[in-house]
C-alpha cells in the first residue's frame, strides 16, 4: 500500500495539473494490474462503503494511546479530520508504552487463533492485497476480531499509511484529483483518445486484475448494457447573449431543476443513471416502465423532475423520491414524476453523439411524437412510451435574444432556473466544452446572515476554516438557515481564518462557535419549507456572495422575511 500513499501524498502536495496527471501515470505505469484497477477506483471517485464505525476507532485510539478522552477529542477538533487526527497520534514519535502494550495483546490473541493463510502483522502488502484479503473481509467478523486486526495493522503502519487505511475503513476515502486529470492520465497510458476511456469508466466496473488491461487495451470490455455515456455539460453564460450570434444558430429550452440522468433500453433491460453515476432505476419504476417502451437500443439524455398539474414540482419534493428505497410505491402517489428527454444520444443501437444537435432533435422528436400519437413502430409491434411520464423538454421559439430575455424573466414562475442555449450545429461531447451549450441563469435569491459556527475544509484545506454556517434573526435569538462552503477569495478566507481562531466562543468536535458579528451575502437557486432543518426552511446550492463588511449583525435578514419569500 506504500506506493499508493505516496501518489496520494503526491496528489495532495501539489496544485500542478500536469504534476497530478504525471504522478498518476507513474503510478498506474508501475502498479500490478489489480493494484492499478484499485487505485483507478479510488481516483474515479468510487468509495468502499463503511466497513467500521468511528465510535469503534475512537475507543480504540483511547486504549493504544492512553490518553484522556478530551485531549483525543481536542486532536481531533485541531486537525479537521478523524483518520488524520487518529493518524497523527498513533505515529511513532507518540506510540509509547501503552499502545505497544495493546498491540502486543492483539496480536498475541491474534495469532493464538490465526486466520487461515493470513499473516495480520505483515504489512508490506500490494493496494489489491489489502483491499481483498483484509480490509473487505472484516464485514465478516464481529468487533473483537475487527479491533485485534485493526490495532495490528496500526501498530506496524507508519503515518500516511495509516492515514489512508483510516479512510477507507470509513468509506471516506476521496482523492484531490478531478475525474478529467485521471482520464487524461490512463489515455495516456492506453494511446487511445480520452472520450474513449471516459466511456468506458462510466457505470458500474469491478476492479480487478482483469479489469485492468480491459479497460486500456485497444477492443475495450465487453459490452455493458447498462452502461450510460459521459454528459455533455453546459458553461454559465456570464457575457450579454447577443454575443453569441444569430439567435437562429441555437436551440433554447428551459433549464429543469431536477436530476440530471440518462434512460438507458438495452437488451431487454432498462436502466436509469444519474449525472453522479448511480444507478436509479428502481427509485422511479414509473420512468423505467416508460423506457421498456422506447426502442432496443435507445439511450436518451434528459431530466427526472417531481411533477403535476402540467408543472414542475419543486425540488425538495423529488428529493422524497431520492432518499426513499423502500415502500417506493407509496411516495410515489403523492409524489409523481415525468422523465423530461432533450436529447438522443444512441438510436437502434448506433451511438449518434457525433451529429449535429439539430440532427439529434429530429430524431428525438420523432419518438416523442410517435409516443405523443399512440402509433406503433413499424417492425417492433410496441408502444414508444407513457404519454404521461416521458416527455420532450420544449424548444423556446422567440425570436430575438431580447424577447429570450424577458421570457427568462419568467423562469422562477415556472419552476425553472432559466435557460439552456445549445448550438444547433454542436456534437454531444464529453465534460464542459465551451462554446456549444451555455446555461442562461436567472440571478439567485439573495439574503443577508450571520456568521455562527465554522469548521475545517478537507484535503489540503484540512487545518483552515473553510466550512461555515450562517444564521438569521428570529424573535431575538439568531437560528441557523445555510451552511456555504464556497465564493472567498484565499486572502479572504486566510483572513477569516485568523479571525475565528481569536474569537471562537465554544467547540463542539471539530465546529467552532464564533462571535456573531460578520455578516455575508449569500446567493442561492430555491427556498422551500423543511421539517428536517430546525429553521424550517431549507435553501438549495447556498454560496456566499460577499462579505458585507459595512453591515452590522442586526442588519442581517429574519427568518420571517425568508418565509415570506417561501409563500411567494
């Protein structure tokens, strides 16, 4: 696991583009087949799930350090990160006579009832080797025989090792390199074009020492027929539209405040996949009955939205559908859904990504039509789709940018957030390719809040205060609305920094309580009522704005003008 600690270290050392993709091409030139389809799992953004609550590693930390629990508790609140706290106080300048004294218990009750054919004191093991023969199989033992071989590895580990064997025990392992870095990276290694490989690392794939050499070898794997294509996604349109040409040369449509995905209709089977690559399916079995319906061979790029009435419904409403994977049925009456199609992406089978958008919506509109009609398909004898649950996002006909402009004007009315602009001539490519599709916003809700609690970031960010809770008036006493994470500058952030540590009130773990006395502007995209937040509220993508310096913490917004802003 050594060498993987090293790229991770080299990852995080460093802001270089090119020195990231350098170090992972290193890596995976070097690595074993299987060490490089698990290290490509782990770059990619995939994650073992939760093998070991941290309850279990905090309680053993306190035994191998005997320390107090508030000095651990402390360490933790410095650091920012539990694997690295717990990291930081088993290194070796700090593992004295208590820790040794209970990893020679482990692994005197370990090897008193040896696992077959594993040695849990050897740790010079390949990433694949750990990944398989230990870290997996302790979802298979009971607590005792998880902290025996825990503190055995702990005690023979040095500090980045055991750093990176922390998080992925507790499934929060993540890598500061962009899915584009990594892809750029194996294409390199493969010579084969970076579109290419990012199709293949789409979906679902098992890292092992086969699937490596598939995924970089000139025929590629199997066919998958579940597996979905990169999306093409949209730039913010910051500079006036009328710079962009002829309004003839674009398609306008809405811009759809729900889940990205693709329906997929292939072999027989369906399968629904979200922008995040998860696999949806069975939390809207109304769109997949839908997608049965579409022709062998279909792959539409489009929109899950909550709907009724012949409207958006808004998103905290499909977020009840998200979260729900039982008694799916149920939520789904009170809660209908329509699959919002605007784009085709494979036709009978044939990729068609590389023809004009305008080429791509004929064929998009045939379908709807033929579904919108009732007609059958010749030679297939099935119906296209629900007319009520599979749509086509409408194309918007004004004919000038200043019309666009004002029919934008009316975007929050309709439940959207604005509108999309692609170029009638564009090709469907991979990732955020400026030019082709702009995202035409309408500007956020805006409210003024305090600065209440604050936290460390991650990664790099893991000792500065980056993370931050805000909170508005209500009958005298401040109450927590939104938390922003983004929209400082560094020097605004390293000043912000200094000044919480001067002025923190109370700790809780790693969050600090502050003086409430900074108030920033933050934007954000909705507002709805929640019984999940204690405010009642609940704002969707909060951001700050900016730091309003010339206001006073009693000029900040209540929470009565936000629930005002909900009722209208």
């Amino acid at each position: 696991m050594k060498p993987f600690a090293d790229l991770y270290d080299a990852i995080d050392r460093t802001m270089s583009t090119n020195a990231k993709v350098a170090a992972v091409v290193d890596y995976l030139s070097a690595a074993s087949p299987a060490d490089a389809a698990w290290a490509l799992f782990f770059l990619t953004g995939r994650r073992l799930k939760r093998l070991l609550p941290s309850k279990l590693l905090h309680q053993w930390t306190l035994e191998l350090t005997d320390l107090p629990e508030w000095l651990v508790e402390a360490s933790y609140a410095e650091a920012g990160d539990f694997a690295e706290a717990i990291a930081l106080l088993l290194d070796g300048r700090v593992f004295g006579p208590p820790a040794r004294r209970a990893a020679s218990h482990a692994q005197s009750s370990l090897f008193a009832d040896p696992v077959p054919d594993e040695d849990h004191s050897q740790v010079d093991l390949p990433l694949a080797e750990w990944i398989e023969r230990r870290i997996l199989p302790l979802r298979d033992v009971d607590d005792e025989e998880k902290r025996v071989r825990v503190i055995t590895w702990w005690s023979r580990l040095d500090r980045r090792e055991l750093f990176l064997l922390n998080k992925l025990l507790t499934g929060e392992f993540r890598v500061g390199v962009s899915h584009t870095l990594v892809v750029r990276a194996v294409a390199q290694i493969a010579s084969l074009p970076a579109p290419v490989v990012e199709h293949r690392l789409m979906g679902s794939w098992e890292p092992s020492a086969d699937a490596w050499p598939t995924l970089i070898g000139p025929e590629g794997p199997a066919d998958d027929p579940s597996r979905p294509y990169p999306f093409c996604l949209a730039s913010p349109l910051e500079d006036p539209a009328e710079t962009l040409g002829a309004r003839e040369e674009w398609l306008i449509e809405w811009k759809w405040d729900g889940i990205r995905a693709q329906l997929i209709h292939r072999a027989g089977q369906v399968f629904l996949w979200s922008r995040g690559e998860e696999l949806i399916t069975e939390r809207f079995p109304e769109i997949a009955a839908a997608g049965m319906r579409l022709p062998p061979g279909t792959v539409l790029d489009g929109e899950v939205l909550a709907f009724s009435g012949g409207a958006p419904r808004p998103f905290a409403d499909l977020q009840q559908r998200i979260g729900r994977q039982r008694r799916v049925s149920e939520v789904a009456a009170g809660i209908p859904v329509v699959f919002l199609a605007y784009d085709v992406l494979e036709h009978e089978a044939v990729d068609v990504r590389a023809e004009s958008m305008r080429e791509r919506r004929a064929r998009l509109i045939e379908l709807t039509s033929i579904a919108e009609s009732g007609e059958r398909i010749a030679d297939r004898g099935q119906r296209i789709a629900d007319r009520g649950v599979l749509r086509i996002s409408d194309e918007l006909t004004a004919p000038t940018w200043a019309a666009l402009a004002a029919i934008r004007r009316e975007s929050r009315a309709r439940g959207v957030e604005g509108l999309m602009l692609k170029r009638w001539t564009s090709p469907y490519r991979p990732g955020r390719k400026r030019g082709d599709w702009w995202k035409w916003k309408i500007e956020p809700f805006t409210m003024d809040a305090v600065l209440v609690y604050a936290q460390p970031g991650s990664g790099r960010r893991a000792t500065v205060f980056t993370d931050y809770t805000f909170a508005v008036w209500h009958e005298g006493d401040l109450v927590p609305v939104a938390k922003a994470y983004s929209g400082l500058s560094d020097e605004e952030i390293d000043e912000l920094d200094r000044w919480i540590r001067r002025h923190t009130t109370e700790r809780f773990g790693p969050v600090s309580s502050v003086e409430p006395v900074h108030v920033f502007e933050l934007g954000f995209e909705a507002i709805a009522k929640s019984t999940r937040h204690k405010s009642g509220i609940a704002v969707r993508f909060p951001r700050i704005l900016r730091w309003r310096k010339d206001k006073l913490a009693r000029d900040a917004d209540t929470l009565e003008s936000l629930e005002r802003l909900v009722r209208r």
